[in-house]
C-alpha cells in the first residue's frame, strides 16, 4: 500500500499544487480495496508466495494493473475522469507498478534470508519406524511425546491437541496397521494434517480422488484443459499470422543465403517428439553440410563443429535457424512456448534422456514451443552432461504446471534476451 501510495503521490507533486493531494487521496480510495481484493483472491499474501522472488512481484503487479483499469473504467463510467489528471492516472499508475516490483522483491529477498525457505512450524511423529526411514531431522518418537494411537482414550487426544499448539502442521509416519488409529485422532485436530504412505510414493500421485466408493490415485491431469487450450492456440494463431508479413522476408533472405552458401535444401526437417509422445517432423533451416546432416541427432553439435556451415553458424548463434517452426505452429504441433522437442535418440552424455530421468516424458502434456521457460532461464544449446538435462527438465515441469496465458506473454518478451547465447553454436 505504501508503495501504490508514494507512486501516486511522487508523480503529482511536479504537476499539481499540494491542495489539488486530494484528488491523489481520492485515487487511492479508489484503487486500493479493489486491489486489496484482488490480492486476497490470488493468494497474493501467502507465505509462499511472498518468498517467491519471482511469483510474488508478478501476481502483485498483475493484481494492481487489473486495479487500475477497474479504477479507469469507474470514473469513465461516472463521467468523473475529466477531474483527474491523466498525467498523474497514468504515470502515477507505472511508478506504483515499479515501486510495487522493487517492494516485492525486496519483500522475498528479506524473507528468504531469515526463514531460510522454512517459514513453518511442521511436526513430524514416527510410530515404529525409524527416523531415518522418515526422511529430515524434524522428527519425534511417538514414545518420548508420550503418545500412542488410543482414539478412546481422552487423555491421549488431549496430549496431541496440546502438542498441536501453534503447529502449522503435522504428519505422522507409522506401520501400516496403524495408520487407521492414527488417522482417527489427527481427523481431530485444528490443524493440517498428514498420513505418510512411502509406498505410493513411486507412483508419485498428483491428487487423491474417489472413484466408485473407493480412494483413487490421480497419476495424470492430462494436457490443458479445453478452455485453456483454445486460450493458447488463439493466442499462438495471433501472434504467428500478425508476425508473418514481418517474417516473410526475413525467411526469404536466410533460404537464399543457406543456398547460396552450401549445397542442398534450405530446409531441414527431423523428426522429434511432441505432444502426448506423439511424433511429429519439425521445420528448421539447414545449418548442416548436406551430406553430414544427422537426421536421428545422434551426435549433439559441438562449438566449432566441422558439420556446421558458415552461415549455419550464425544461423545457430541467433536463433534465425528456428524461424521456419513458426510452420509447426501453424499447422498446430508445436505452440509459440512450450518445452523445447527433441530427437529419439538425443543422449545427455551417454545415457538417453529418459535413462537420466524417467519424468522426462512428462513433459510432453503440453504442446512443444519454439522457445520456453528453460531456454529463458539460459538452458539453451547442446546438452553434454546428465546435469543440464535435469536443469531444463525441472523448468519444463514448472511450466508444464503452471501454465497461464500471461507466463506464455512473460516468456515471450523474456526470449528477446536469450536470442543470442553463448550455448548456442
């Protein structure tokens, strides 16, 4: 609030009389509880979320950008703008947005440093097992607690409820005969509560449902759903097909220089792996000697790389040899963002990629893009080491998660810093 406060009255004080504050007083009735509102309802004030350098300032800015058209909207509508300034609407509404940014970073920053990403109070009791076996170093013996499962005895859920004091959670790890006792007397408290269960763990479930009577494991949500990838392909069409009269020529002058300088098609098209596992032929330009194309990428392409022509090179080094694939966003098996599609037979070392990380194929519930979190983040260029697959693979996973229209947006300005890259040769 302080920060939406001083970007509002910062940018009025040059322009308007200290008198005329009143009007930036008014502005500020105006958008600070739809705001306010808004923050509420996007989790925007979770603990997670301000530690998260990242999410935080963004779902922050969002939420005061929204504001402020709600605000626009109002006084037009009550034909009221004609007593604000727009000088002070407008720029006021931009250094609030910064100041907001700034804030919320340093809001995570500061956080991060003296939580030390722990800012819970979670309880972990084992019954039977050993510590080890549980994981962590925040456990306790149900025995030095003095409790045991007696879901009859008062005294003994009394004993848990004080325990649960002040906790924000607790789970218990026990054998599995007494998991239903136990169950029982943490149904009971008034807070979070969990059951660990080591042996789905493998299945690594996403939710837990009911399904004719009986518990099931949700393992998969699938792609997108129907609304949200109409949503993506809308978007993707648009952007493609307004960028294409601004392409064209570009696409004509770099086909003509890969002629020019080497024999063979301008053209390269391999066969990688797209959405749902399935196969599809990607569209690239040919950076390659002809006659020394790697059509099954057995082979990941090394800096000074005797395969790569001159110009393929720079191609390689500017990302130009990734223009035609706005082709498989046309025909729809890519989309503008998405994880990067790779080759069958592409190794991270010596080991293939699903060998380094069975999650891998996970990845591909979700169309494949141009560009993407993971090249955003500088995980561009051949991969070498086990270590870069894992790096790529966690930020596909991310996106794959939380996918929305405005982190397509988000990547999509962000790739303008990652067009030319030292990994990519």
């Amino acid at each position: 609030m302080i920060a939406i406060a001083l970007g509002y009255v910062a940018v009025s004080l040059p322009y308007l009389p200290v008198s005329a504050l009143g009007m930036v007083g008014r502005v500020l009735l105006a958008i600070a509880p739809v705001y306010l509102v808004l923050s509420l309802n996007k989790n925007s004030y979770s603990i997670e979320t301000l530690l998260d350098s990242g999410r935080g300032p963004w779902r922050a800015a969002l939420c005061l950008a929204m504001a402020a058209l709600t605000m626009f909207l109002l006084f037009f509508f009550l034909k009221a703008s004609e007593e604000f300034s727009r000088v002070v609407l407008g720029f006021g509404t931009m250094l609030a947005l910064l100041l907001l940014l700034l804030g919320r970073h340093l809001v995570a920053r500061v956080g991060t440093h003296f939580l030390e990403n722990a800012p819970f109070a979670f309880l972990r009791i084992h019954d039977g097992i050993d510590p080890g076996a549980a994981g962590g170093e925040d456990v306790a013996a149900a025995s030095d607690l003095g409790l045991s499962p007696e879901p009859g005895n008062p005294a003994m859920l009394a004993r848990l409820g004080e325990l649960a004091q002040g906790l924000d959670g607790m789970a218990v790890h026990c054998l599995p005969e007494r998991r239903a006792q136990w169950a029982f007397l943490l149904k009971s408290l008034d807070i979070p509560t969990e059951i660990i269960v080591p042996e789905i763990s493998a299945l690594h479930p996403l939710a837990i449902r009911e399904r004719s009577g009986h518990a099931s494991l949700v393992l998969g949500s699938g792609q997108l759903s129907w609304e949200q990838r109409f949503l993506k392909r809308s978007f993707d069409l648009a952007v493609t097909l307004a960028a294409l009269p601004l392409l064209a020529p570009v696409l004509l002058l770099v086909a003509l220089a890969v002629k020019l300088d080497s024999p063979g098609p301008a053209l390269f098209r391999q066969e990688r792996i797209g959405l749902g596992n399935r196969k599809f032929l990607i569209c690239k330009f040919r950076t390659m000697r002809a006659a020394m194309e790697d059509r099954l990428a057995e082979q990941s392409t090394r800096r000074g790389d005797p395969r790569v022509t001159r110009i393929g090179a720079f191609l390689r080094q500017t990302s130009l040899d990734e223009l035609p694939q706005f082709l498989n966003v046309i025909s729809g098996e890519m989309s503008l963002v998405g994880p990067r599609p790779h080759a069958e037979s592409t190794t991270a070392g010596s080991a293939m990629f699903w060998e380094v990380d069975s999650s891998y194929w996970h990845r591909h519930v979700v169309k494949p893009g141009i560009t993407g979190l993971a090249q955003v983040r500088g995980h561009r260029g051949s991969i070498f080491e086990e270590q870069q697959l894992r790096d790529r693979l966690n930020a596909d996973l991310e996106y794959v998660a939380n996918w929305s229209i405005l982190s397509d947006v988000a990547i999509i300005l962000r790739t303008a810093g990652v067009l030319i890259h030292k990994n990519a040769f």
